[in-house]
C-alpha cells in the first residue's frame, strides 16, 4: 500500500507540472510587449469604446477565471486601447483566444496613424476557445502608437468572448512604406 501511495503521489505530481508546462499561449512569436487578461485584478479601465463590456466565467484552457464579453452596436469599434507611444520602428503582431457566442466577431491591431480599416484583423469564428494568430505584422514607425480595436455585431447583433490578447515585437526594420 506504501508503494502505491508514493506511485500515485508521483503520477499526480507528474500530471500537475506537466499542466503547468503549458504556455499561456502559443504566440506568434517575437518578443511579447503587452498581453491583457481580463481579470479583477488587471488593468481594464483603459478600455474605450461604445459596445457592452462584461466579463464572464468562461474562459479558454489557459485562462484565469473571467473572459471579456464583446458586444455592440453600428458604430465601431466596440473597445479599443492605446499602447504606449514606439520607441522605434518595428513591426508588431497580436494572437488572442477567442469564442463566437452568436454571430463572431474580430480584434485588430492598427497604428493610431491609420484608418480602423487598415491594420491586420483576427476573425473570431468558432463556438469553442480557439487560440488564433493574426497571419501578417503591422509596422508601427517611430512616435506612433499601435491600438487593439475589437467589434462584434453591428446591423446584425453579434457577440464574442476574448481572451489573453497578446502584442508581440517581430523584428525592427525599415518603414515599408518609405522604402
């Protein structure tokens, strides 16, 4: 009984550190800058936008214990952030979980620079928590400012619950657009 006893302890402390092994996310790579979760705890008041903000006790694998529920109406965005001001210029990515509660929605990462419909969007479309990376960067020049924007909903009601929204610096480099 002894033996199996310590067996046992030893399974379940094999089982526990391999859970928190797990990443908080699988990231996009490069340097992460900035991440949000949307816990009591955390920072949330920076958050602007004209769409509801609750949080909810559903969260992805790797998450805490609340969510962010993203809602809203015609006029976008539904939330949205500053980060701070670039240092230098740099091209930036974003990865976050995400899940359709009716109809998805999407987050963006854009230069305050630009117009909301420029910069790379995540497209929020599964029912279930699914981690998702945005597929191209956004340059942010020097003195610019790079802003996490996310709607959900519009002439069609829609909502979605994020997550774990993380920035990450890819690589420095010239300014594509003064090439």
């Amino acid at each position: 009984m002894n033996k199996l006893t310590m067996v046992l302890g030893l399974l379940a402390a094999f089982t526990i550190s391999q859970s928190c092994d797990l990443p908080s996310s699988p990231g996009a790579g490069g340097e992460r800058v900035a991440w949000f979760s949307f816990e009591p705890d955390e920072d949330n008041e920076k958050w602007a936008g004209y769409g509801d903000e609750l949080r909810r006790e559903d969260t992805p694998p790797v998450g805490r214990k609340y969510s962010l529920f993203v809602s809203g109406g015609c006029t976008i965005p539904h939330l949205s952030l500053e980060l701070p001001v670039n240092a230098t210029g740099a091209y930036y990515s974003i990865s976050a979980w995400g899940k359709v509660v009716y109809a998805g929605g999407g987050i963006k990462l854009h230069r305050k620079s630009q117009n909301l419909m420029d910069g790379e969007a995540i497209a929020v479309k599964d029912s279930t928590w699914t981690h998702y990376n945005a597929e191209e960067k956004v340059y942010c020049s020097e003195g610019d400012t790079l802003v996490i924007s996310m709607y959900s909903g519009g002439f069609v009601a829609g909502g979605m619950l994020v997550d774990k929204i993380e920035i990450y610096q890819i690589d420095t480099g010239m300014n594509p657009l003064e090439d």
